[in-house]
C-alpha cells in the first residue's frame, strides 16, 4: 500500500512539474530535462510512468479536468454558465489546467490528441442543454449538439485571446461578456432572469465544488 501511494504521488509530481514546463515554455520548447529538474525524479521513474514528451503532454491534457466537479442545479442553463465559470476560475489558479489549454490551443504540439478537451466540452454541453430543453428552458430554435459546439468555440477563442493580449488577467471580464451575448440567443425569457452570470459567480462556484469535493472525499473514507 505504502508503496502504491508513493507511486501515485510520483507521478503526481512529475505531472505536476511537466504542466509547469508546458505552461511556461509551450510543447515545443519544453524538454524532459527541464521537467525532471522541477519534479526532482529520477529518469527511470519518470519513464517507468510516461514513455515520452508526447505521452507526458498527453497525461496533462486528460489531468486537466480530472477533478472538476460541477454542483447540480434545478436550472440545466446555470449548470452550462457554472461550467464555463468553474473552469474560467480554474485557468487563472491551477497550473494544471492553464498547462492543458496551453497544449490544447497549441497548434505546434504536433502529435498529440489536442481534439480531446474540445469533445469533452461538446459532450458535457450538448449532454446538460438536452436537459435544459426537455425542462422548457431552451428556446424553440435550438438545436442542443449545435449549440454546445458554438459555445465550446466561442470559449475556446475567448480563452485564446486573454492569454495573447493579457496573460489571462481580463479572461473574467470576457467570459462574462460573452455569456451575456449568447444566453439571450439560448434561454427563455423566465429562465434568463434567473442566471447568475456576473464574475463573481466564478469564485462561489469554486468554492462550492471544492466544499463538494472535500465531502465526497469524507465519504469514500
């Protein structure tokens, strides 16, 4: 047992360390010499856990979201604006998940599965606005698999130009923007009073799947 938690934390570190070195310097640029001196493993143990660069940047890409969880909410819609909220919050704390929208916007990151995260995304977007339709929230003309992948762009694009032009620093100000745009093309009148959508909304949703999580992790004890 001992020794399975000493693995899981090794590869842990050197997750750690490679999404550091991927952040700062990109796919390219990043080299395995440079992640073993930040994770401070040896060669064998970093390769007895990945075979390669690619298969490293591979790990952060699935790592990224490993332990989102979202809180349920009567409201589907608010589940899609906490979603994006939870995530935006994420991006600017976590050096996990700023690494892996790195990688998966990094058009030079030749053979990795960039595609991974963005079916993710429509997946969980297509699967929570087919609930919100069949709970009347949606309006008549949407089309739920359409609208997850415009969503899922548009995110993507915002993300892509905060990092450019401010290093991530106004992303909150831009997500909020473009949810303002994009739920009034989505939702009922009814339903669209009802959504919190303001900045703040990233935080208190933070915290609550972090309360989330910590109880979930009292249960499995």
């Amino acid at each position: 047992m001992a020794e399975q938690v000493r693995a899981i934390r090794t590869r842990q570190a050197i997750l750690s360390a490679a999404a550091r070195v991927f952040d700062e310097r990109g796919y390219q640029a990043a080299t395995i010499s440079e992640i073993l001196a930040v994770a401070g493993v040896t060669k064998g143990a970093l390769y007895f856990h990945f075979q390669s660069k690619e298969d490293l940047a591979q790990g952060v890409l699935t790592a990224q979201n490993e332990d989102l969880l979202l809180p349920e909410r009567p409201a589907k819609l608010q589940e899609v604006v906490d979603a994006v909220m939870l995530h935006t919050h994420r991006l600017r704390t976590n050096p996990m998940v700023r690494a892996g929208v790195r990688l998966s916007l990094d058009v030079n990151a030749g053979g990795l599965d960039r595609s991974a995260p963005f079916r993710n995304w429509v997946d969980k977007f297509t699967d929570l606005l087919e609930k919100a339709q069949a709970q009347g929230e949606l309006l008549p003309h949407v089309v739920p698999a359409e609208t997850a992948d415009i969503i899922t762009g548009a995110y993507g694009g915002v993300q892509s130009m905060s990092q450019a032009m401010t290093d991530h620093r106004d992303l909150g100000q831009r997500v909020n923007a473009l949810l303002r745009h994009l739920m009034p093309s989505i939702a009922q009148p009814s339903v669209l009073a009802s959504l919190h959508l303001g900045e703040s909304r990233a935080e208190e949703v933070y915290n609550e799947a972090r309360q989330l999580a910590r109880e979930q992790a009292d249960e499995e004890d």
